[in-house]
C-alpha cells in the first residue's frame, strides 16, 4: 500500500485517506459470512442491507458498532474532521453493487439543488467505506478515484455564487477531465479490513471487475449474481456519512429532498427506499440499547438524525410503523 494514502496529509491533497487494518483478518471473516448468510437468498432487486435490516440483526449491528466506533478509525477521522465528529444515520451494508463506469460524486444532488455551503472553507463532508475484501483489477473490490478532483468546488471563483450554472459546467468538465486526466484515476490500493475515507465532492466509481463479462443491465448498479462472483470474491462495503457537526443539519435537508424523489420514482418498484427508510430512523429512539450505550461511550462522536416528530413522518412513508 502507497504510504502517502495512509498519511493525513493525503486526504487535503487527494480528497481520500486509507485506513489500514480497521478489522482484522478474522473479523472480516466472521463479518462476511453474516453478511452471505443475511444476502444469499434475497431477491437480485435487494442490492444492499439497509439501515433496518442491520438493526434487526444483533450479530450485524454489533460489528457495525464495532467498526463505526474503532479507535483506530476514529482518531484518523478526529484529525481530518474539526470540532466533534459526527456520523449520519445511514449506514449500509453494500452487497455485489458495482454500477461499472458510473463516475459520480456523492454530492451531485447537493448541487443540483442549488445548495451553496458545499463551496466554503468550513464545509467537511465525506463518507467512511469499509471493505472486506481487496481492491484488484480483475475482481474490483473497491473504488477508483479521480484524485484532488474535490478541489474544482474551491478553485472556481464563481462556484458558489453561481452553483446551479456550475452544477451543469462541471457535468461537462468531469467528462473532460476523465478522458484528459485519466493518469490521474487510481485504484485504491484497498485490503480486505481497510476503510477509506473520501470528500463528498470527489469524483468516484466503483472499480469494474474486468475477468468478468457483464450485460448492460449487471453494470448499472444492480446486485450481481453471487454465483458469478462466489462467495469468497464476494464484494461487502459498510459505508455511512461522517461529518463535522455543524454540517450534518444541511446534509439531512437535502436528504429529504432526495427521499421526496426517491418516494415518486419508486413507488412502484420493489428496490430498497434508501432515504425514506433511513430518515424515518431516530437516535436514540429506535436504535437498540447496545448501539446507544456504545456511541454514548465514546465523548467525541454523535449520531445526527432529524428531529423526533419529522422522522415519525418519513416513518410512516416508508411504513416502519
């Protein structure tokens, strides 16, 4: 693994950090095969276990907590992150996602929404990605980044004045830059037990699996067959929000934008309502006692979530009640 990767310094240069050996050899083991055991006969159209499933999950939630609340974790994420640090509500167990060639951000509709703060000095945002198995060429595993492409938010004068104007200049300079800048694409040099944590605002996509033949349909974004993969090169990523704390109310906003969308574009399908679901979650209220005594533990880590009585709402849109 590339030294410089590991070091604080790299995410302020690159926009990522890796963090090696959050888990051990044999915590990702046992954490893969809850996982197999959890996915294996659930319908291709599940494409993730969501917030709901890990929490009706005791031996899932555990190694959640675990991991969310690693010192080891942590302390990177306190150095990178000013002020207390705080996770969003949201985390998610990926399971065989690839969504081959889709370069995105993670911010995209933050900007399509006209929201300005992501264009300030004081903005920290980005998302913790635990993977459980290595980052190859052949199989995947991981991301590909566009490295330092976060910086395009700080460097154009007009960005936030202007950011519904950007919003479409930077569509087109992403295209750009990928096929002018692509020696600037880098495999992560991802292990099975590292995380990483990226800017939102970095330019992503998940590293396609090239042994592997798929049609149009196995490369946007759908749950691959477990048999094309097998259990051991299945591809597991636990990812949430981490944030500084006064960053997290506008991130939520903006969350129940996406989560009116979501309610309209697939009140009709049977895939996961991420955001509805997720939102309609309130800590403490509906997390377990472990999980609550754990993140009470640990001093310099909250856990935002809407207020009580607007997470009821989104609670009965997704019918948790």
């Amino acid at each position: 693994m590339n030294p410089e990767y590991t070091r604080i310094e790299s995410f302020n240069k690159n926009g990522f950090i890796v963090i090696p050996d959050v888990l051990s050899t044999e915590e990702v083991a046992s954490l893969r095969k809850i996982i197999h055991d959890e996915i294996r006969d659930a319908p291709l159209d599940k494409r993730m276990l969501t917030i709901g499933d890990i929490l009706k999950n005791k031996d899932l939630l555990a190694a959640v907590a675990r991991i969310q609340f690693s010192e080891r974790l942590m302390e990177r994420l306190r150095a990178i992150i000013p002020g207390k640090l705080c996770y969003i509500n949201d985390f998610n167990l990926q399971c065989n996602m690839f969504g081959v060639g889709l370069w995105h951000t993670d911010c995209s509709s933050e900007v399509d929404n006209r929201n300005s703060y992501m264009y300030g000095s004081d903005y920290h945002f980005g998302k913790v990605g635990v993977y459980l198995q290595d980052n190859t060429a052949e199989f995947g595993g991981g991301i590909t980044v566009l490295r330092s492409s976060h910086k395009a938010f700080k460097q154009i004068p007009f960005a936030k004045k202007f950011s519904y104007l950007y919003s479409a200049l930077l569509s087109r300079a992403q295209f750009y830059s990928l096929r002018m800048q692509t020696k600037r694409a880098q495999l992560l040099p991802i292990q099975a037990g590292s995380a990483v944590y990226f800017d939102s605002r970095l330019l992503h996509c998940s590293s396609p699996p090239s042994a592997l033949v798929l049609n149009e349909k196995q490369r946007l974004a759908q749950r691959l067959d477990g048999k094309l993969l097998g259990e051991d090169r299945a591809k597991y990523v636990l990812y949430w929000e981490a944030c500084a704390t006064e960053c997290a109310e506008d991130f939520l906003r903006n969350s129940c934008k996406r989560a009116i969308i979501e309610e309209i574009g697939l009140r009709h399908e049977k895939r996961e309502h991420f955001f509805t679901e997720y939102l309609g979650y309130h800590f403490p209220t509906d997390y377990p006692p472990s999980y609550v005594d754990r993140c009470g533990s640990e001093p310099h880590v909250s856990i935002a979530c809407l207020d009580k009585t607007i997470a009821d709402f989104w609670k009965g849109a997704a019918g948790l009640q």
